[in-house]
C-alpha cells in the first residue's frame, strides 16, 4: 500500500496516510469548499462525509481525524487558509 507522507504547517511529525485516502478526503475536501467558498470545519467534515457516502468512497478509520490531518497537510503546503482569527476557525482555498 503505497503512503503520502503528510506535512504539518508548524513543521511538527506528521503522520503518513494511505495515497489512496488521502487522494479521496482530498477532492472531497476541495470540492465542497469550492461550493462552500469558506466554511468551518464541522460544515466541511458533514459535507465530506456526505460526498464520500454519495460517491460510495468507504474511507477506514475516523474520517474526521483523515480529515483534520488532510487540512494540515494542505495548509502546510498553503493550498487552504485557515482564518484563525474567528471562532470556529474558517478554511477557504
């Protein structure tokens, strides 16, 4: 099984994900902020998890925790801003 090795934006450990999970949280992901424009992440997480279930993309283990690591990574990478001056933090792409 081939691994993504995920990055964090405070240059922390992170940890590596299966690229195929990591590919399908990923669209996902991008898809439902594209519609969304910015949203907080329990919106995004719901929205996900209804593509996911849509497209009938089983994902193993918690997605929510897939996810969150997901978002790191992207914003380590500076594919997604995350407004950390509002409470719920905001993302947008």
């Amino acid at each position: 099984m081939e691994k993504v090795q995920l990055q964090h934006p405070e240059g922390k450990k992170a940890i590596s994900m299966d690229k195929n999970k990591y590919y399908a949280l990923k669209s996902s992901f991008v898809e439902c902020l594209k519609t969304k424009k910015t949203a907080p992440f329990k919106d995004l997480l719901s929205a996900v998890t209804a593509d996911l279930e849509n497209k009938k993309t089983a994902i193993k283990g918690v997605i929510e925790w897939n996810l969150f690591w997901v978002t790191l990574d992207m914003e380590a990478r500076q594919e997604l801003k995350k407004d950390k001056s509002v409470s719920p933090y905001m993302y947008s792409l």
